[in-house]
C-alpha cells in the first residue's frame, strides 16, 4: 500500500534526521513543516478539539502556499502537495480563525528567534528550509487566505 510505504518510510527520515540533530540545532527544524500555523490553530480553537496532525496537516498547506507565493513552489507542486494531504483523509483548511489572531498566535511560536518568525518552507517538494527572509506582505496574504475564509 502506498499510504503505509510514506508513513513507514517518513518515520525512517524522522529518525535518521533526529540522530544527526538531537538538540534541534539545525537540520531537524525542517520536521517542523507546517507546524507554526498548526500550532495557531490548536492554540485558538483549544488544545485537543482538532488532533495535532490535523493541525499540522492544514499548516502544511498554508506553509505550500506562501512557498508558491514566494515562487519557490510551482503550482502543481502546491496542488500535487495539497492532494497528497487530502488523500491522506487529513484536513487541507485552516479553521475561521482570523489573520490578526494567526499571527499573534504564530509570534508565540518557539521558532521565533529575536523578533524574527521563522518559518519552515518549501524551495520544492522534498526541500524544506527555515527562513525568516520573506516580505511581510507574503506571510499576510497567506493568513488571509488561511485564516480569513470561514468555512
């Protein structure tokens, strides 16, 4: 089955990317994909009503799209990225949460680092960077579409 291959083998690039960066140092951040805007969605709706996968999985689309607004990601990579995680019976939407609320929640985030928000993204499928160099506007754009639209 091609669902348990990725899991099976996802595991296997998490601890192999653990044993070479224990203390989260440097190269284990890109395991964090999608988590700063999951971590605003469980922190707004309350620990617990949407599982942390869930979280995460709808921050990875958020973190897909400002990729592809930044021009790292093409357009079918966001969408093949998007189906992969919908396929996955994982939520592709953010809650109605609000772009200001986001990003208040976001700048609690563990990743921020002297005042800057560091986010994980994506130069292409299979390349994830941590990046605090993006114009604000991109980020915001990205909330809006995230966070903006009540479902």
């Amino acid at each position: 089955m091609t669902l348990t291959y990725a899991i099976k083998r996802s595991c296997e690039i998490k601890a192999e990317v653990v044993s070479i960066d224990e203390r989260e140092q440097g190269i284990r951040a890109i395991l964090n994909l999608g988590h700063t805007f999951g971590h605003a969605i469980e922190n707004a709706l309350g620990y617990g009503e949407w599982l942390h996968g869930e979280a995460v999985a709808a921050g990875m689309v958020m973190a897909a799209d400002m990729s592809q607004r930044l021009g790292w990601l093409s357009n079918s990579d966001y969408q093949r990225a998007i189906k992969l995680i919908e396929s996955s019976g994982l939520p592709i939407r953010a809650p109605y949460i609000g772009a200001d609320k986001a990003l208040e929640l976001m700048s609690m985030d563990k990743k921020v680092l002297s005042g800057q928000l560091r986010l994980v993204l994506l130069k292409k499928i299979g390349e994830a960077v941590m990046t605090s160099d993006y114009p604000a506007e991109v980020l915001q754009a990205t909330l809006l579409k995230g966070f903006e639209t009540p479902r």
